[in-house]
C-alpha cells in the first residue's frame, strides 16, 4: 500500500459576473494540487530495511521518502 504526496501551488485570479457580494470583484486564490511519485523508492527502502529492523527485536512500520520540501511518498505494507 502507498501513501503518496507531491504538492504544487499556483495562483489564480477570477471574478463571478452577475454574483452580489465579494466575489463579484476580482480576487485571487492559491490553489493546491497533489500528484504521486517516489512509491518506488519508499518500498526498495522499507524492503532494505524490513530484516535488520525486525533482527533488533522491532518492527518496521513505514518508510516515507521526501522528494522535495513539498513531496512525499510512504510504504507501509498493507
């Protein structure tokens, strides 16, 4: 099973014609979109790991890898 994160943000502005109230003017939004990537990573990882955690008497539970500050894959096996 993967839990998987990538987050980009862009901006964007708009107005609603015809709409009474605050969104009638222009205004502005940050919108903020998700897409996958590094599961692969995450798992070779987790896999690596798996043996030489469970040889100290724990157990592993997951691994996330962080692409970048705002990306992020994590493997726990389901």
């Amino acid at each position: 099973m993967f839990e998987i994160k990538i987050v980009r943000r862009f901006a964007a502005a708009h107005r609603l014609r015809g709409y009474r109230g605050q969104c009638e003017k222009v205004h502005g939004h940050t919108f903020k979109v998700v897409n996958p990537s590094s599961e692969n990573l995450a798992r070779y990882i987790y896999g690596e790991l798996q043996s030489p955690v469970k040889k100290k008497g724990a157990k592993l539970k997951e691994v996330t890898v962080w692409e970048s500050e705002d990306s992020a894959a994590t493997y726990h096996p389901g």
